[in-house]
C-alpha cells in the first residue's frame, strides 16, 4: 500500500506510527484533482 501512495501522490507524503498495527499517512493534493481521482473507487 505505501507504493501505492507514493504513486499516487508523489513524495509529498507524511508516515507517522500510531501503534504497532496503525499509520497516519498525510498528503498534500489539489482538492479538485483529489474528488475525480476517487470517484474512479465509487
């Protein structure tokens, strides 16, 4: 899944641990670009 994200989004990306099993991933997209990307996951 992380490939896939820095696919999607580049190199502008944050991972932080929230515990053993969790990540927090944060991203900085262009909120138009971001809404038709995920309408292709609807």
């Amino acid at each position: 899944m992380t490939d896939e994200i820095l696919d999607w989004f580049g190199q502008d990306v944050s991972f932080r641990n929230l515990d053993k099993n969790r990540i927090s991933v944060s991203v900085r997209v262009n909120e138009k670009a971001m809404e038709k990307a995920l309408e292709n996951y609807n």
